[in-house]
C-alpha cells in the first residue's frame, strides 16, 4: 500500500507542479507572443476601405477615436494617452509615417480583433464607424514622401 501510494503521490506532485508551472508561464510567453510583429491576414489585408476619407468620415472617425482609442494611443496617436502608463505594453504609436505601410484592411483588421491590452472593437463600433476610425487614424501618420495611397504590404506593427 505504501509503494502504491508514494507513487499516486509522486504523480500528484508532478501535476500539481505541471499546472503550476503554466499558470506561471502562461502571462510570460503571452507576454513575448505580444512583443512579435503583429501582421494581419493577407487576406485581410487586401479588403479594400468603403468609405472614402472625406471630411465627414474623418470628423466621424475622430469622434469614436476620442471615445474608445485616445485613453492609451493619445490626441496625437503617439501611444502617451493617460492610460497608457497603465498598460503592461506600449500602445503603437499611430503617428509614425511607418503606419503607411500597412493597408487599410490590414489596420481595419487589427482594429476589429484587438490584441491585448488593445481590446477588439467589432462589438463596440459598427463596421462603417471602424472605417471612419481607419480614415481618421491616417491623418495621424504623416505620408512618407513617395508613399502609395494604398500600400500592398500586410503591416508588421
């Protein structure tokens, strides 16, 4: 009886300590798969945006980026806004001309399924006020000299 039991308690041990163990692991490699370049889908980035970037989509799209993005990316997208500092990472900073690079679709899709701490925003706005959102965040980023209107690359921030 005692070797049955030292083995059901040596087997124990090595779950519990298994389990442990990756609870403990668990925010770590959460923590470096966030610092991996995030790239959207191809096919997600080649959706095309709808809804032209004219005056009313920009002042739509600065509205809801007041209401849900300034907290943490701040008023100039720089990634300074007041909640920021409680982040356990940085928010990107859509200010930089390296937004260029990606398409809308490739930030239509980030912005529609967040990655931690930025949550997703495809309950919270509709789908037009998420290309307003688009529109808005690229007046953010000075164009580079010679950028595309609409770039062919997937984004890797």
């Amino acid at each position: 009886m005692s070797i049955r039991w030292n083995r059901l308690s040596m087997v124990t041990a090595l779950l519990a300590g298994g389990f442990v163990t990756a609870v403990w692991m668990t925010p770590v490699l959460n923590a470096a798969a966030n610092d991996e370049p995030w790239k959207a889908p191809a096919r997600a980035s080649r959706k095309q945006n709808p809804i032209a970037a004219d005056e009313k989509s920009i002042a739509t799209g600065k509205a809801m980026y007041a209401q849900n993005c300034l907290s943490c990316h701040g008023a100039t997208g720089k990634g300074d806004g007041p909640a920021a500092k409680d982040l356990e990472k940085n928010p990107g900073n859509l200010a930089n001309p390296a937004l260029w690079d990606q398409t809308d679709g490739a930030l239509f899709w980030k912005l529609t399924e967040g990655r931690k701490p930025m949550p997703s925003f495809d309950k919270t706005l509709s789908e037009n006020d998420r290309w307003n959102v688009i529109n808005y965040v690229r007046t953010l980023a000075p164009k580079p000299a010679g950028a595309a209107s609409q770039p062919t690359k997937d984004g890797g921030n």
